[in-house]
C-alpha cells in the first residue's frame, strides 16, 4: 500500500499526467472458486458438524465499544416491533413470511443492535427487544449450518455486534438462554476459522476475517485465533483494496462500509489494549481520505457503482469513528475518482476503468462521468442506484446513459451483463490534471468505443478558482489509420431533482433554476438540445422524477467535438 504523499497536488501550471489500466491482480481462480465452493458444500456435512463442537468461553475478554453511531429512527421502530432499514418496515410477526436481501442482512447480521442502542434512553429499555430478536434466531439458526443465516459475511458482522453489545443481549437472570447465545457465539467463531477464505473477494471476505480477529481478541485464549485472522485479513486487502486505499469494487458506498468496519474492528484492538494489524492500520488510514473525497458539497456520498448519495451525517459518523486524520485524496488514481474543488463548487469524475468482473459485482459503465455541486445544492448528477430496487431498474441504472456522459451509438461504453459482472469495453484512461492560479482542468479519454466504432472519447472539464464557472468538451476521436463510419453521439447531463429547466430562445442553452440556490445557464455550440425525463435515486433509496439535458448529433468519420459550458448566474 502506499502512503498519502502521492495524493498532493502540482504546483500551479504544472501537468500531472497518467495511464489508467483495468485492475490486473486476478481475482479467485477457477480451482480456487471450485476449492470454496467445495468448502461451502462441505458446512452441512458432519465433519463440518464436528469442527463446531468445543467449549464456549463463559463470558467475554472484553466488550468493546462500537464506534459507528445507530440510526435512532429505525431504533425507535425496533420498539414498535417493526424492523425498519433501506426504505422498508416490516412487523416482527411478518418476519419468517420472507424478507427482501436487505432487510435479511439487515436482520441476520444484528446490525440493527446499533439502531436500538441509539434510540434507548437508558439500556434496560433495549434488552427485552434484543433478547426477543435473539431468541427467535438462536430457534431458526443456531443448530443447523445454513444460508443465509451462516454467511461467512454475516457472522463476521454477527461477532462484531454481538461481542460490542453483549450488555443488551446477556442482560438476563435465564442461564439457559445466556448459554445458549454464548454456545452459538463460539460455533460461529469455529464456522468462521474454516469459512472466512471462503468467503467471496472484497469487502464480504474482508468482514469475515474481521470477525475472526474479533473472536479471538475477546474469547479466553485466543491469540492463535487472531494472529489466523490477522494472516487471512492481510491477504484478503492485498486483493480487495487498491494501493490507494479505494476498495477494487469503486463504490463510494462500500467504501463506507468498508471504513466503519475497520473503525468498529479497531475499537475491539483497544479494548484489548493492543495496537492493530499493521496491514489494517495502513488500510484503515489510506481508506478515509479516499471516502472523504468521494463527497459533494453537501458532505454526501457522490453517486458511483450502484451506490447512492448516502447522507452526509452517516459519512461524517464514519469518518469521525475511524479516528485519523480525513485529509482529501483528490486524485485516487486506481479508485478512479478524480475531485476538483474550486470556490463552492465540487466536481467528481470518474476517470478509471470500471471494477473487473472478476472482483465486484453490479459495475457500472460510467467512464468519464461527473457530478457538480454548488455550495449544498447538486446541480449535474448521475442517476444512482441503492439496494432493494427492481431488478430491471437496477439494471438499467448501470447504463453509461444512466450517467452524466457521452454515449456512442446508444451502448455502453463497457458491456454489462445481467449477472452483474462487465465485458468488454474500457481498459485504459488517459488521464490529465492541471492546476492553475486561475482554473483547475482534468482531461481524459478511454477506449471503450474503439474496437466496436473506431473511435476514443475524450472529455475536458475545466473548473474556474471561484468556482462560477465549467467548460466543457467532449470529443469523438476517429483511431489513427482506422476508417469508422457515421456514429450517433449522445451527450447527457442528468439534473437534480428541484433543478428545473428551460431551453433558451435561440435553442443552444437551458436555464438551470434550483429552488433555494443560484441558477446556471448551460451552453452549446452543436447538435440538438432537448430536456428529457430521467430519475435520481434519493438518500432514502427511492427513485425520484427529474430531467436530463440531451445533447444529440450525429459523428462523421472524422469525429465530432462538443464544446459546452455551464456558468452560475451572478
């Protein structure tokens, strides 16, 4: 891993210039993924029985205190017998009538502990709820290796929020019962020593080692545990995080989870009064100011991989409990996501390859992307994404049209496949950032058009240092020696919602008009300006109706080029 000094600056006027390759540390192999799923199969066996056999520690080393503060609504549903999380609020009773991915994970890695201490005013108030909860899983799962509820990812969670909020869910006079979660705590713990590796690459075999190391920093004679734990974490972010400290998965949204993860890990290494893993130190440093920079103006998450605007007080918990200095990691090359900050305004781009197949699930096609910000108001965006949508929306959002880019012949610029992984298309971006005393510019292309049409997109934003102004270029450029025919380019900027919008009279310009924000007035000087609809995906994870400014032409074999500019209206 390295260390943050690659992350400052140029002087100002000075080019700092680089390639872009896909990521090309391999993912698991296919003797490796025949080996885990053999593993998997092998945890309903006896043999796998027999491993989860052995005492239980009589009570913890420790109990560490969670960092990462709850969500006091969902807490407060928690009392009215209601599991509330992503937008959805479903009864205790509906419980075993089946539940969506999220709301399962939501349940089955106690996560949700968090939420019921934040809205308890006093403990005894939670015990009932978290003993009720317990209960009924210790009843479904506690005897039998199954799925979900055995998820190597799950139980890493599990022995997190279990050991942290031991007080809530031991707090009562009935041994047996107390036995029984203890009993389970340490099967989990055996399940994990053999499943951990086999959990899939990123950020959910990160959280099963996790909670290996946990176990056995908290249960009574642990130390070859954790050192197994701490040798399995080592190598699982060698293949999941990037040297910069971003996650291979590029999603701002992980990333969070990824930072709350360390954060509560580490406060199980204080607890114990024992410095962390060197490798979870440097990842846990380099992870948060590549978080911080992944952010708008209004302190959330910009919307990147199937991830969407997640609310800045969430972003700023995290930050805070992690505990080191945020710093900003503007131009995390192999995260990709390249930030300028000039006055109030922010501009995030995505300027990297998309997440190989082979290490993350739901890429988008997103290359050359950005999203702008005014002060708190968000003006230019991309359509997001979050958990618990349809299907074909899910889908549909991971289209480079489903982003505030350039599209060639109305495909994606990498291809998407509806098992969630991506095929050809970007391999390498150009990459320039040049800071002036009067403007800062990122320019880039990439070749995800090359083999299907001839041509390279390349982009040029440049940002004003007081931040009043954008100019823009998108061009299509035809390959050296390379004859490519006539190509529809389609130029898109997906708006806010609130962001209203008119075409000017002459028909090259709109009028961008937040409610409580100044305006902006887009310009153009080629192809069709038209607003279509579009949609956002809020912080709550809920699809919202917005516009789109479509800019539309048709490419010759020598290309085309699209200058645009938005500028605030003083």
């Amino acid at each position: 891993m390295a260390d943050l000094s690659g992350g400052e600056a140029p002087p100002p006027g000075e080019d700092d210039k680089r390639t872009v390759r896909g990521d090309d540390r391999p993912g698991a192999s296919l003797a490796d993924k025949l080996g885990q799923g053999l593993k998997r199969l092998s945890w309903r066996t006896p043999i796998h029985s027999l491993r989860l056999r052995g005492r239980y520690p009589l009570q913890l080393l420790d109990v560490p205190a969670d960092p990462v503060p709850g969500n006091a609504k969902a807490g407060r549903a928690l009392f009215e017998h209601r599991l509330s999380h992503a937008g959805e609020s479903i009864a205790f009773d509906a419980i075993d009538r089946g539940l969506s991915p999220a709301m399962t994970d939501y349940l089955q890695s106690f996560a949700w502990l968090r939420d019921l201490a934040a809205a308890a005013a006093e403990r005894r108030e939670a015990t009932g709820i978290a003993e009720q909860l317990m209960r009924r899983w210790l009843k479904a799962h506690a005897k039998e290796v199954s799925q979900p509820g055995w998820r190597p990812d799950l139980w890493g969670q599990r022995v997190l929020f279990w050991t942290a909020y031991a007080p809530f869910i031991l707090d009562t006079r009935d041994v047996h019962y107390r036995t029984e979660v203890l009993r389970a705590l340490a099967r989990g713990a055996r399940h994990l020593d053999n499943a951990a590796a086999a959990a899939p690459q990123g950020l959910p075999q990160l959280t099963a080692w996790a909670g290996v190391i946990a176990a056995g920093l908290l249960f009574p004679g642990g130390d070859l545990r954790a050192a197994h734990g701490e040798a399995g974490m080592t190598r699982a972010l060698a293949v999941a995080v990037h040297a910069d400290g971003g996650l291979v998965s590029r999603s701002p949204a992980e990333q969070l989870a990824f930072v709350e993860l360390l954060a509560q890990l580490r406060a199980v290494y204080e607890v114990r009064a024992r410095p962390p893993a060197g490798a979870v130190a440097r990842a846990l440093t380099l992870a948060v100011p590549v978080l911080a920079s992944a952010t708008l103006g209004d302190g959330a998450l910009s919307s990147w991989q199937g991830g969407g605007p997640l609310p800045e007080h969430q972003v700023a918990a995290a930050i805070a409990a992690a505990a080191v200095r945020p710093g900003m990691r503007d131009d995390a090359r192999d995260w990709g996501y390249q930030r300028l900050c000039c006055g109030e305004a922010r501009l995030v781009v995505d300027a990297a390859p998309p997440p190989k197949a082979a290490l993350a699930r739901g890429g988008c096609a997103s290359t050359l992307a950005f999203e702008l910000s005014d002060g708190d108001q968000r003006l230019i965006v991309n359509c997001g994404g979050g958990i618990g949508l349809p299907g074909d929306l899910t889908e549909a959002l991971r289209t480079t049209a489903a982003h505030s880019t350039l599209t060639l012949g109305e495909t994606n610029s990498t291809a998407l496949h509806p098992d969630g992984t991506m095929g050809r298309g970007v391999n390498e971006v150009a990459l320039i950032r040049v800071h002036g005393a009067d403007a800062s510019r990122i320019e880039a292309s990439h070749d995800g058009y090359l083999k299907r049409f001839g041509f390279t997109h390349s982009r040029r934003l440049t940002l004003a240092a007081d931040g009043y102004s954008l100019d823009g270029e998108d061009r299509v450029i035809p390959a050296p020696r390379r004859k490519a025919g006539p190509v529809p380019a389609t130029l898109r900027f997906h708006l806010a919602p609130g962001v209203e919008t008119v075409i000017t009279a002459d028909g090259q310009g709109a009028l961008l008009r937040p409610r409580d924000a100044p305006s902006w007035q887009f310009r153009t000087r080629a192809g069709t300006l038209t607003i279509e609809d579009s949609l956002w995906i809020d912080r709550a994870g809920r699809p919202r109706a917005t516009q789109q400014l479509v800019v539309a032409l048709l490419t010759g074999g020598e290309g085309a080029t699209i200058p645009w500019s938005l500028r605030r209206v003083r």
